[in-house]
C-alpha cells in the first residue's frame, strides 16, 4: 500500500478522496490556495500545505510546487481529483519522473483522447459507433459545404482541441457554412491555438449517456454501466441518474461492449469514461468523447453497482488487478445525483457568500458529499459546487422521492442557491417519464418563475430552528441574525422579505 497519497485538488473531491485514504489506513496530504485556508479538505487530512495564491494558475495549477510539497511531505502518490490537473499528461510525466505514482491513467491514455478529431478516428477503427462526417479535418469553406450538402443538415462544425461547448457550431442552412466554419477555426486558434475543425451530421435533442470504464496495468478492462447526464445548462451537468431511463437492456450490453473495445484500444489504466451521444428515437448511440479521470458524477455507480471507485483507482495504481471481473458487475436499484451549487437561482450566475445555517441531508439510502459547514465562506475562485446529494432507491421513483425528501431537509442558508430549481425539475413531467434531452433545461426552464423560490416548507424551518450549535465566526453575538436572515415567521410558513 502507498504510505501517504497527496491529494491535488480541493472542495468535495478533495474530501472524497481523503475518506478513502482513512478507509484504507493511509496518510492523506491536503494542499490548499490562500483562499482556502479554512476549507474542509484542510481539516480532515492529516497534513496540509498552503500552495499559494487564491487564483487556481497560480495554486491548484501549479504543479511543480505540488510536486515539492508532495516530496517535503513524503507522500508516494498523487490523486489528481477532477478538473485542475487530472487530465494533465505533463504533469503526470513529472510525477512519473519524480517517482511519485500518479493515481490515474497514463499521459500516453490522456494524449490519445485530448484531441477529439484523432480520439474519434481512433475509435472508429475500434468498432465503436461514431456519427458520420467528414474523416478527418476539413480544411477549407467549400469543402465543409460539400461534405454537409453529402451528409445533409444540420450539421455541427466542432474544434478538434475543443471542450466544455467551446468552438462548436450548429450550421441549419448552406449559407451559413462559411461564417461557422470560419468562426470555428478562429475560436479553436483563440481557445485553444489549435485551428483544425471536422465536421458531424449534427444529432438534433440527443440524449447525454456515458458508460464508465475501468482498466488495470495486466490487460483488463470492464465497464460499470451508464449514467445519463442530459440534464445540464450551458453544457455544466446539473443532475445524473443511473440506470439511464431510456437505455433498453440490448442497446445497455452494445454501449458497454463497445466502451471496453475504446478502452482496449489505447490500453487504458484506472477510471474512465466513454461519452455518447444517444439518439432517443432510434436508440443509436455515437462516441463524443472520453475523460480520462474521476468523474463529478461517479458516486451514482458507486451506489448502483456497488464498487467504492476511489479505492479502486487506489488498487489499480498500485499495479494490482482489477478486483472484480464483468461478470460479477450487476446494476442493483436506481441513484440520482444533484449538484448543489453557490448561484443565483433567477441569473445562474455564481453566489458566493458565508453560509450561515447547514445542515446535511441525511436518513436512509442519501449520501451528501460536500465541504459546505456553517460558519464557512465559499470562496468566488472556483467552481460555485459545493454539495452533491445523492439517493438510492429500488427503483427509479423511490430514488426520486428520496431525492425529494432529501431536498426538503437540506438547509444552507446565507448564500443563494439551486435547491429550489432542483425541487422544481424533479416534479416536471417529462423529468418525471424519463424522456428529457440535453435541450430539457433551456426550453423549460428559460424563465424562471421567482414564485417558484418564494417558500420553504414548514418543517424545514423547525429543523433549522433546532440548530442551537451555530456557529458564525464572523459575528461572535448570535443573537444578531436569524438563521434564515431573509426570510420572516409569518403564521407557520416562511416567507422572502421584500
Ligand atoms: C453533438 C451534438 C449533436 N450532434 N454532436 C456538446 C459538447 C460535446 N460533449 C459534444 N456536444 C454535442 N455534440 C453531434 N454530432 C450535440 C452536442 C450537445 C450540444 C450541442 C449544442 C448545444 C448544446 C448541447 C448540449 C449537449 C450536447
């Protein structure tokens, strides 16, 4: 077993991974930005060393002074998390390097993916259904109208170094081939100093479904099913359930199959996950992408199939086997996971704050990782997630109701958040029988009806009012605030001051 794993990020991640360490009986090393000196990952690890300034270039990024601490401390290994530099093949080279065991998959499996063009034509000679278009990059304006009067449109025009919705461009008519194409080159030069762009019969309202991949150092792969994330806004996921409700069982065997082919193919090590996009009417599914890390969302697999995926990563870097085979990987029950975010619920746009009262869901088959506590403020540098809630049930209704009871007990006030537009999606009907698409958010959810946030049920109030521990550091007389200090008493309701 390694003797101490530095853990290279911050917020929930950074806890989740330090749980398994403590699981494990390894020491666990925290790193933190200015910013973060009173964060929860600094708290629960055994050790921690400020990394540096708040903006996450010049701390999180920073991976030389990580490696420095990573030495200093004697720590053998490094879990990257996610974003920050999990997908970083420089960097898990000087790990490599520096003898430090990078707890993830291989620069070669990180290179062999970072670019979407040669991903694509990769697995496509791996047998894995990809969305027909033009092979290869295409170079010039006429040429993109030739290949979309072939196809036939729409077409999508995407960035080969693309990512998170950047240098992509939806084309519905002939005439505007040539302004998208040009935009997408500009955008995939500016974005990313990489001009090359192909071109795709574009998928109109898919479906987001990804099939988590495991691999190990001695040749083997399995897969650990789907997960649907097609409930996202501005291409950020906001809740992911697993088993998919629109993955019928044959269709569930052939995406599985062909993952561990793409997986196979650039000999994959540790967690993975293969990106399709899935058209609902024909229930064909296309490659998009593979991420080469741990992923938000992973905890809805743990909960389905079973398998503590941290501890697995763990296993895996250390050169053992895998410790399960496919055949003994089942779906069991239903999970969904929504993502608890610092933003205003009206704009979308990041709220952060000092969180005044919270209180965790908690009670039979919900899990909550978060590094939100009363007292702590969410610092405006990173990401606005501060809490995943995710339920369990037998099956896809009692996740949802579990979810529902869950939200109804999850108290965080001080800050703003989307608790509220969760409760709301999760009693939509087209949420409510499965059929929503990546467009489900935008076109429902357009305007948002503040009505919509004006309550919260009485006895979430009561529970709040029951929580006598608080603990403002900021304000050392309690009496000076309510625990909800927008909100009056009115009868047995409360209501939003206005
Ligand atoms: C597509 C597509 C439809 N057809 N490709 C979005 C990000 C990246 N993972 C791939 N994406 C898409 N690729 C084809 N051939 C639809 C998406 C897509 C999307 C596109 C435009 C606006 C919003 C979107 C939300 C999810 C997925």
């Amino acid at each position: 077993m390694f003797k101490k794993i530095l853990i290279a990020n911050r917020g929930e991640i950074a806890i989740r991974v330090t749980r398994a360490c403590r699981e494990l009986g390894v020491a666990s090393v925290a790193v933190f930005s200015d910013a973060d000196r009173e964060s929860l990952h600094v708290f629960l690890a055994d050790e921690a060393y400020n990394i540096g300034p708040a903006p996450s270039i010049e701390s999180y990024l920073k991976w030389e002074k990580i490696l420095e601490v990573a030495k200093k401390s004697g720590a053998d290994a490094i879990h990257p998390g996610y974003g920050f530099l999990s997908e970083n093949a420089k960097f898990a080279r000087a790990c490599a390097e520096a003898g430090i065991t990078f707890i993830g998959p291989t620069p070669e499996n990180m290179e062999a993916m970072g670019d979407k063009l040669s991903a694509k034509a990769l697995m496509k000679k791996a047998n894995v259904p990809t969305v027909p278009g033009s092979d290869g990059s295409v170079e010039t304006a006429e040429e993109a109208l030739n290949i979309a009067k072939n196809i036939g449109l729409p077409v999508i025009i995407k960035a080969s170094a693309g990512g998170g919705g950047k240098g992509m461009r939806v084309v519905r008519s002939e005439t505007e081939i040539e302004s998208a194409f040009r935009a997408c080159r500009s955008e995939g030069q500016n974005y990313f100093a990489d001009p090359t762009v192909y071109i795709e019969k574009f998928v109109t309202d898919p479906k987001h479904i990804e099939i988590q991949v495991f691999g190990d150092k001695h040749g083997n792969v399995v897969h650990l099913f789907e997960r649907e994330c097609s409930v996202q806004r501005r291409h950020q996921k906001i809740i992911e359930e697993s088993p998919s409700p629109s993955v019928p069982p044959e269709v569930r065997i052939k995406m599985g199959e062909a993952s561990v082919r793409a997986a196979q193919k650039i000999n994959y090590v540790g967690a993975g996950t293969i990106e399709y996009i899935f058209d609902n009417s024909t229930k064909e599914f296309y490659f998009m992408e593979m991420n080469t890390r741990l992923q938000v969302e992973h905890p809805i697999t743990e909960q389905v199939v079973g398998v503590d995926l941290v501890k697995e990563q763990i296993h895996v870097a250390l050169g053992n086997p895998l410790s399960f085979k496919q055949s003994e990987l089942k779906q069991k029950g239903h999970a969904i996971e929504v993502r608890i975010c610092a933003e205003d619920p009206v704009t979308y746009k990041p709220s952060p704050g000092l969180i005044r009262a919270c209180r965790h869901p908690q009670g039979p088959f919900v899990r909550c990782d978060s590094y939100a506590y009363p007292g702590y403020e969410v610092p405006i540098y990173y990401d606005p997630m501060i809490s995943k809630v995710i339920t369990w049930g037998d099956n896809r209704q009692e996740a949802i109701d579990r979810m529902e009871r869950a939200l109804s007990e999850f108290i965080l006030s001080g800050i703003k958040t989307n608790i509220a537009l969760h409760k709301t999606i999760l009693k939509h009907p087209k949420f409510l029988d499965g059929s929503y698409t990546t467009q489900f958010l935008e076109k429902n959810f357009e305007v948002i009806e503040p009505e919509l946030f004006k309550d919260i049920d009485d006895h979430v109030f009561l529970i709040a009012a029951a929580i006598t521990a608080f603990n403002d550091r900021k304000s050392k007389d309690v009496r000076q605030y309510s625990v909800f200090p927008n909100w009056k008493r009115v009868g047995r309701r409360m209501q939003l001051r206005t």
